[in-house]
C-alpha cells in the first residue's frame, strides 16, 4: 500500500476515499483514530488514503483532478475595515464629550 493523500481531518479522508472508489480504486485510510491521541493539540498529518501499488497512477490522477477544480483558498487575514469604524467612534467621543460638557455647564433648575 501506499499513501496517496494526507488529510488535515478524517471527514477529508473519507470524502477522498469515496471519490476513488467511484472510480473503482479500492483503499483504506490510515491513522484516522491517532488525533485524539495527542490531548489537547491536533495531530496534524496522521490521516493517510492509501491504495496499492498499481492502483496509485490512476488514484493520483484522479485527486489531481479533484484538487484542480477546488475553489483558491481565502485569505485569512481579516479584511481592514478600521477607517469606517475609526471615524464612527471618533464622532461618538465627540458628540459624547459635547454633551457632558453642556450637561456640565448649565446650571441645574
């Protein structure tokens, strides 16, 4: 046997599994339990797809296949949207300090 993709999770282990046995490539994943052996930290890089020798052409090009047609992975960086929400709470400080300011100098009927 051997691995012809490496999984962040078991759930994308089996999706890929299922997809080469559509395809008539037989295989078994490897390593799915070993996460929730390390405690607290994931275990990344444990959960393999394997299938024989003679099946991994044909399995490498089908998940070259899949993976070609995958939508590009979004940034994960939040966007910048400070300016907006800057000058919302520099206008709230303003009309906050315009206010105590006129509750504080008119005298009290």
């Amino acid at each position: 046997m051997r691995s012809v993709f490496e999984a962040s999770t078991g759930l994308d282990a089996h999706m890929i599994l299922n997809l080469l046995e559509q395809h008539g490539i037989p295989g078994r994943i490897e390593g799915e339990y070993l996460q929730g052996g390390v405690g607290e930290l994931q275990a990344m890089g444990f959960v393999r797809v394997l299938v024989s020798e003679e099946n991994y052409a044909g399995a490498r090009k089908i998940i070259n296949e899949w993976e070609s047609i995958q939508p590009a992975a979004e940034d994960s960086k939040p966007e910048a949207r400070t300016s907006g929400g800057i000058r919302i709470f520099v206008a709230g400080v303003i009309v906050g300090a315009g206010i105590m300011y006129w509750l504080l100098k008119v005298p009290a009927a």
